[in-house]
C-alpha cells in the first residue's frame, strides 16, 4: 500500500512574526525559547550557532533559517550481529533545521523544528529516505547554543 503525504513548512506570515509549524517528524512546540534581546541580536545569534552547517534559505524579513541536508548514520543496524562484524551496516541519516525567529526591540522568540529522514542499506529501501521522528537532541542543542552566544542562564 502507497500513501502520498504532504506538509507545509512555511505558511503565510507577516514581518518577522512566527507560523505554526506542523511538519511530520519535528517537536517544534516543544522547543521555544524567549530571549530578552531585541530581534537584531537574536538573529545573529543564531546564525552563528549553525556554525558550519549548510544554509539552504534565509528570509530575515520573515524570521526563517533553514538548513540543507547534514548526511550521516543512524545509530539502526541494518543486518545482524554476525553480518555487522563484517560490514559496515548503519542506515543512513538526515536532517536539516528549520528556525524562526520572532520578536522586536525588547524581546524575541526562537522555535526549532527539525525533520529527520533515515535511509536503509541494502534493498528497495536504499533508494528512498523515510521520515522518522526527531528524537528533540538536535533542537535543545540549538536553543542551547544560541543561550550561550547570547550569554542568557
């Protein structure tokens, strides 16, 4: 059985304002934190805590960051014990970040989503990636470090 599913990551939104973000696979309710710095500062902010990670799209006057693909592997074996000590068989993993950020002079809000997709080894299966639930690491560790660039407890 074939299910054809859709989500929307950007809706409609005004000037630096944030959207409801229900994409299969984030907890991005979850992870949203208040900052006591004016929008500017926040935005910067978080720019520097992606560090190196890939940036696919950037609208300042709308509030969003998003991230290309990071490829790695899952922590999922693919075969057995047996077949493991003699392959390297780790799924593979993807995930990009989504952040949007909204305030104004005084105060400013940044939620983090991020859509995780896993890739089998072998089979049918290795040529498509699956949306899998992100398990919140990656996004409490973003909210983390931008704490920290903003020297916020």
């Amino acid at each position: 059985m074939f299910f054809l599913t859709g989500c929307t990551l950007l809706g409609t939104s005004s000037k630096h304002q944030a959207n409801d973000d229900r994409s299969a696979g984030s907890h991005s309710s979850k992870y949203t934190k208040t900052f006591n710095e004016d929008f500017e500062g926040v935005w910067s902010a978080v720019l520097m805590s992606l560090g190196a990670l890939p940036l696919d799209k950037i609208n300042k006057e709308k509030g969003i960051i998003k991230t290309g693909w990071v490829e790695g592997f899952s922590e999922r074996k693919a075969r057995s014990i047996v077949t493991d000590r003699l392959l390297d068989d780790y799924w593979k993993e993807r995930y990009r970040v989504t952040i949007k950020i909204s305030g104004n002079n005084l105060i400013s809000s940044v939620k983090v989503s991020c859509q995780v997709q896993e890739k089998a080894r072998g089979g049918s299966a290795a040529y498509r990636w699956e949306r899998k639930m992100s398990t919140g690491e990656r996004e409490e560790e973003t909210l983390m470090r931008i704490e920290e660039i903003l020297g916020e407890d």
